[in-house]
C-alpha cells in the first residue's frame, strides 16, 4: 500500500490517524514534533495545519515533491495558508473514520492517476 506521513500535534488523535492507517495496510509515518528536522518521502501526507508543525510541515513537504497527496484535518475552517497547499481533501474535525477513509482512498487514487 502507500507510505502515508502523519503530523499531528495531539498525541491521541496522532494515535487514532496512524491505527486507523495502518489497519487499511498502509505504512503510517509519525512525523517528528520539530519541523527543523529532515521529513521522510511519502506517497500521502495527512496534516492538522492549525496547531503544531503540520503546516510548515505540508509547506516543506509540498516544496521536496509539487506533486504530493495532501489531506488536511483540522479543528478550524479552511483558511488561504492552508488551501494554498491544493489539499485532495479537507476534513473539519470531528470525522467519522469512514470519512478519513474515503479521503486517503480518493487522494492515492487521484494521486497514482496523475502519476500515469
């Protein structure tokens, strides 16, 4: 299946994303708590672009691969800083894990068409 990066600062939903991830087959990557740090290659990153690093983690993610499959999930609203990063999928917390699902399944998809 796909290497899929996780940032998210709140170390029970980090939890959550990564089990429900990993139960669907996919490699699920924490990302370290600091954005200094050099970041994995991945084929998806799922990001909470409010709080912590998961926005200047998406922003050097999305600079190392244009073409990278962004989820955002969030507490807030979409804003310009966040849709600037084109996410596939936006998902408003709180999500049914169906919805989580759906989101990873639609952006590998769209993502490994692009690739062909």
């Amino acid at each position: 299946m796909a290497r899929v990066l996780v940032s998210e600062s709140d170390s029970g939903v980090r939890g959550l994303l990564l089990a429900v991830l990993r139960r669907r087959g996919h490699d699920a990557v924490a990302l370290p708590g600091r954005a200094d740090e050099e970041l994995p290659e991945g084929d998806l990153l799922v990001a909470e672009p409010a709080y912590g690093h998961g926005l200047l983690h998406a922003w050097a993610l999305r600079d190392q691969d244009p073409s990278l499959a962004i989820v955002l999930v969030s507490i807030l609203p979409p804003e310009r800083a966040f849709l600037g990063l084109r996410p596939a999928a936006y998902l408003l917390k709180p999500f049914s894990v169906a919805a989580l699902e759906r989101a990873v399944d639609a952006a590998l998809t769209s993502s490994a068409a692009a690739a062909r």
